[in-house]
C-alpha cells in the first residue's frame, strides 16, 4: 500500500495544465519516495474537453512505480467536493492535495516528507509558491522549466531548515498527515464552488492541535487561479458569499460580521476547544452516521426540503421557490438555513420578497413555508436529508448540487 497519496483535482485544461503539472510531478519525484510507495489520484471534475479520454491513456501508457487512480465526476461538483472525492480514495500515511495550474520541479516533495517526518506537532506543510496569498508567496514570474529549477535549487538552499508556522495556507499545493485527515476530516461543502475553504480547513487543523508550517526547504511554480478564470461571475458570487460565511462560522468581527466575537483568526482560535462532532467533515458517504440504520429512519409524507447557498447571487433559488409555491401549495416545504453560515434576516428578506408576489402570504407561510434555523452536526446530514419526502433542485448552485447527490444515494427523489 502506498505511503504517499497525491490527489490533482482539475477541470478542462488538459494541453495547457493538466498534463504539465502531472508530467512534472511525477519527474520531480525521488527514489526513496518511490521505492515507499507513491499513488496519485486524479479527479477529473467534470471536464468537458477531452481531459478524461486523455487521463486514461494518461495510466495506460505510464510505465513508471507510481500507482495513478483516476476519479472521474460526470457533472462540475466544485473544487471542494472533487478535492473530498480525491481525500476519499487515498490510502497513503501522508496526502498531499493538489491544483492542476502547478509546475513542481525536482525534490520539491523532499523539504515537506522531512519536515512531516522531523516534528510530530506539525500537521500540515506547505512550500512556497511563485504565486500565493500570504507567506507563502514568493512573487516569482519565471518562463521555463530550467528558469524554475534554476530559482528553487538557489531558493530552498537559502531557506534551508526554515519553517514559518501559520494560521493560513492554501490547497493549491498542501500536505497533510493521515492522523490530521482522521481527525477534521475533508474541506466544507458550505463552501460551495471554493474559496475560503482552505482558510476553514486550516483553522480546524489548528484548533483540532496541528501547526501549519511553511516550509523554507520547498517551492513549487504556480500559475494561480487559472482553472477558476473558466468561470469568473460564478468565483466572484463565490468569494462574496463565502467571505461571510467563513467570518460568520468562526465568529469573526468585521464588515457585514459586526456580532462577531473575535477581532481575529488567532483569537478565534485560541477560544475554540476541539470537538469532533462540529469539526469533522465526512469526506465520504459511508463516514455520516446512520448510513447503516437509513432504512430504519421515519418520516412524515408531504414535505420537501430546500437547501442552497442563500447569499450566492447566482444561485437560482429564490426562482425555484417561486415555481414551488406555484405548483405545491397543499405540501410543507422546509427551508433549511444553518445559523452558523448565514444571517436569518438576510435570507429571510429574500424569501419574503418571493412570498409577497403571492396573495394571502402570510396563510401561504404558515401553511406551506417551514424555516428551519438552526446547525445539525455534519455527520448528521444524511438524517436529515431523509426525513423528506424529496430535495428540490436549484441550478447554479454547488452547495445544493451536494445536498442532491447525497439525496439521491439514498433514494430520495429530488424535483
């Protein structure tokens, strides 16, 4: 069984990324990693070129040690869900993940595998990357293979043996150990399509007892946000609606959060105490609970559930809550608006604002409309999916694209 679990998570691209970044990966690679045991999981998200024909004879043709698996997703699920369906297969004792805009050149890996192995408080590493937010930037363009050997060889020998710890680390290109992954679990899916996920998942890190650390020893060229460029109105909603969320869910005081508590992440941090039941996120179906009693779960007829990402505007809910009450006046549709992401009055607004292009609204929200404002521990999902008699489908949205895949899993019919 390998030792090393790699996941790439990428989304068309496959001339101008996708087949750099894992040519390059798997040349930078050292023997002693190899002869340890090295997979490397490809999740293919949707892609509409030619990614997936060319990711399988990608494996077919490779005749190197290292074990190449290939996730293929047959619709965009986000870069959240597709780097949890890559976390979901890995098998290796330390799992780093992955974009498709990186150019690794060689003993890129060594710094982070040492620094991994030498200290057992540090849970997570990363290296510096030529484009980044934060520390780990390094603010390097460079034009060739031998131009980025060139500047890591002359970079990681002048930060050599140096770590910056952190509170805050991108998934472009971030390795963790197996016992971090068992403890907190894969990224939020309340994060929808990305971004402010990482920021999360770190921060869980750090609360569950890891330090993140930067290590001065690596460096890897990154293109940056290139696979997120195919689709800027949908990462500009995104980074609108999931900068309020990630303030909302750690408590963090600033603009549009003015009842937080904490004036920063470290506060945040220091203030919080482990508790598995909120900071562990299933990465796959099998970790909810009641996954194996789901027959045994009762429900009332007559209700369906709407969940989505409410402060995403383009997010096409409100549209369908409108055809719902159009077509559904005699059923029970419940909202659920988890209070740890989102403010119930901004939402609340919106709803209202559907409502009141009906007549008797105030009969059609006491008969019809159900709030439910109020958190459920994450592993709990699939209970509550279950108690409905069906999940209504909202497009444009990747929050509820989650919500609909797990309904369907356990047979519950969507509208």
């Amino acid at each position: 069984m390998a030792h090393y679990s790699f996941i790439l998570v990428c989304y068309n691209n496959w001339d101008d990324l996708t087949k750099q970044a894992l040519e390059s990966l798997l040349e930078s690679f050292d023997s002693e990693y190899r002869d340890r045991g090295i997979e490397l999981i490809i999740v293919n998200n949707g892609s509409k070129d030619k990614t997936l024909e060319e990711l399988q004879n990608f494996k077919t043709n490779y005749k190197g040690n290292v074990e190449i698996v290939v996730v293929n997703i047959e619709e965009n699920m986000g870069y959240i869900i597709g780097l949890n369906a890559g976390l979901s297969k890995a098998n290796g004792q330390i799992v780093t993940v992955l974009n498709n805009d990186l150019i690794f050149p060689n003993g890129w890996f060594r710094g982070i595998a040492e620094a991994l192995d030498r200290d057992s408080s540090l849970g997570v590493a990363v290296p510096y990357l030529s484009y980044a937010c934060g520390i780990q930037h390094a603010g390097v363009k460079l034009d060739s293979m031998q131009e980025i050997q060139d500047f890591s060889d002359k970079f990681t020998t002048e930060h050599q043996g140096s770590i910056l710890y952190t509170n805050r680390a991108i998934s472009a290109c971030l390795t963790m150990k197996r016992e971090t992954l068992n403890r907190i679990g894969g990224y939020d899916f309340w994060f929808g399509l990305g971004h402010y996920d990482d920021d999360d998942w770190c921060l869980r890190a750090i609360v569950s007892g890891y330090k993140i650390g930067v290590i001065g020893d690596s460096f890897v060229y990154h293109l940056g946000t290139v696979t997120f460029s195919q689709n800027p109105e949908s990462v500009s909603a995104s980074l609108m609606s999931n900068s309020k969320k990630f303030m909302k869910k750690w408590s963090l005081k600033g603009p549009g959060c003015e009842e937080g508590l904490y004036p920063d992440r470290d506060k945040a941090v220091e203030s919080t105490a482990y508790d598995s039941k909120k900071h562990y996120l299933p990465i796959k179906y099998e970790d909810y609970v009641w996954v194996n009693q789901i027959e045994d779960i009762k429900r009332e007829t007559g209700k369906s559930l709407l969940v989505a990402d409410w402060t995403n505007f383009r997010s096409e809910w409100e549209k369908k809550l409108e055809i719902f009450l159009v077509n559904h006046q005699n059923s029970e549709l419940y909202l659920w608006i988890p209070q740890q992401y989102f403010d119930e009055k901004e939402v609340m607004d919106k709803v209202s604002k559907v409502i009141k292009r009906f007549k008797n609204n105030n009969e059609l929200i006491d008969s019809t409309l159900k709030i439910k404002y109020d958190n459920i521990n994450p592993d709990e999902l699939i209970l509550l999916i279950k108690l409905f008699d069906n999940v209504l489908i909202v497009e444009n949205d990747y929050v509820n694209k989650y919500i609909v895949s797990l309904a369907k899993q356990i047979n519950i019919p969507t509208l």
